[in-house]
C-alpha cells in the first residue's frame, strides 16, 4: 500500500484530489526510489578498491616492521643482513598496493567517465607508478625484471 498525506476527506472519495497541476482526479504518486546509478555504484567500487591497495600499503609496513623487529631482537650484532630483508618486505608490500591502486585508477577512469582528459591522467599515474614499480623490483632483486634470474646490476650494498 502506498503512504499518502490526502485528507480524510479525499480518502472518501477514493484518493482523488487536485494535484499541484491542476488536474482534477489524479491519485496521488508513491515517493519515487532513488534510482541506481552504474556510474556511482563503479566510482564506488573504484574507492573501494583503491583502499584496499592503501590497506596493503599500511598493513604490509607495518608487518614487516613487526617481522625487522622481531628479527632483531632474536640476533646479535650483523644487522646489515636483516635490514636488506626488512627493506625486501616493505618493497613487496608497496608494490603490491600500487598494483592494487592502478586497478582502482582504472576502473574509476575507464568505466566512470572515459574523456580524453582523464584517460591523459590515468596514463601519467599508470606511468609513474609502473616506473616505481620497476625501480621497487630493481632493489628487490638487484635485476631487471627481463633480466634472467641469475643476473644481477652492479650495485653496491643496499
């Protein structure tokens, strides 16, 4: 049943009363339902997604800071070694929440709104972050990632 504010008046005599319009007869509507918006409901899971990779981030540092700890407060005296692998750790973790982060990018660019302004936009962040990315997997690994596994770029200790 649908909720009216009609007068009792207009109840006797089957809910017809004049509407704003003028127009004699006329039953009163149903509130309209907001309708779904697709567009709202993809920024919405772009945002979503793009916490995820904010979540990554934060709780990836903040476990391999717990791990370094934990790792140090096992050992005495070399801590060159441990602080390599807390510095693999915390890398790992930010580029697995960049990559999370170029989805959310993408999927609010591309299926939101796809101008050529904001794809123009969505490529520099892709760049920059793919060039972070690469320069993260060099100090992981001490290669580039086309490099065979074996190889690695003269660098000093890190």
């Amino acid at each position: 049943m649908y909720e009216t504010n009609a007068e009792p008046s207009e109840l006797a005599s089957g809910g017809r009363h004049e509407s704003e319009s003028g127009d004699a007869g006329a039953l009163p509507r149903p509130a309209a339902d907001p309708a779904v918006n697709p567009d709202e409901i993809i920024e919405n899971v772009g945002l979503a997604v793009d916490l995820a990779g904010v979540a990554l981030i934060v709780c990836g540092a903040v476990a391999a800071t717990a791990a370094f700890g934990y790792r140090v407060s096992r050992r005495r005296g070399a801590y060159q070694g441990l602080y390599r692998l807390y510095r693999q750790d915390l890398g790992r973790a930010i580029l697995l929440g960049l990559e999370v982060l170029v989805a959310g990018d993408i999927i609010r660019t591309v299926a939101v709104s796809p101008t050529l302004g904001s794809v123009a936009v969505l490529a520099a962040i892709v760049g920059v972050r793919t060039f972070l990315s690469f320069s993260l997997e060099v100090e992981l690994d001490g290669r580039w990632p086309w490099q065979q596994a074996g190889t690695r770029t003269d660098r000093g200790p890190g």
